[in-house]
C-alpha cells in the first residue's frame, strides 16, 4: 500500500514538474517571438523620430526627420512606379 502512494505522489510530482516546464516554455516562446518584432517596430520609430541625433539641436531634430519623411516618400513612389511600368504591364 505504501509502495502505491509513493508511486502516485511521484507521478504527481512529474506531472507538476512537466507543466511547469510546459508553461515556462510557452511563455519564452511568446516572449521571443514578440520581441523581436518589438525591437525592429521601436528601432524603425526612433529612426523617423531622429532620436540617434543629438537632441539639444531642434532644427537638426527637424531636418532629419523631413529628410527621412521625405526619402520614405520617394521610396513608396518609386515602387508604386515601378510596380506599375514592369508588372502591371
């Protein structure tokens, strides 16, 4: 009888044991995945903010961040035009 119960408080024990395992997997796998993204969306918004220059300087802040409103533009254009002369066609 003894035997059993030491038996059954083991598979308890490694069923408790598995699910902690199980969870803690879950949730660095969710933790992995979404910060990657984070990490790419903040770099690409501190990009356009202009956050990588000196922030004493407005009217540098400012120009950086038409310079680069301004080239995505010219991007978005281009591949719109591009799109449109060599597949559409």
């Amino acid at each position: 009888m003894g035997e059993a119960k030491r038996r059954r408080e083991n598979e308890d024990e490694r069923r408790k044991e598995a699910e902690r395992i199980l969870e803690r997997v879950s949730r660095d796998s969710e933790t992995i995945g979404s910060s990657g993204f984070a990490r790419t969306t903040n770099r690409l918004a501190n990009h356009f903010l202009a956050k990588d220059s000196p922030q004493d300087d407005p009217i540098e802040v400012l120009g950086k961040r038409i310079g680069r409103l301004l080239s995505l533009i010219a991007f978005v254009g281009l591949a719109i035009y591009l799109f449109l002369t060599y597949v559409v066609k």
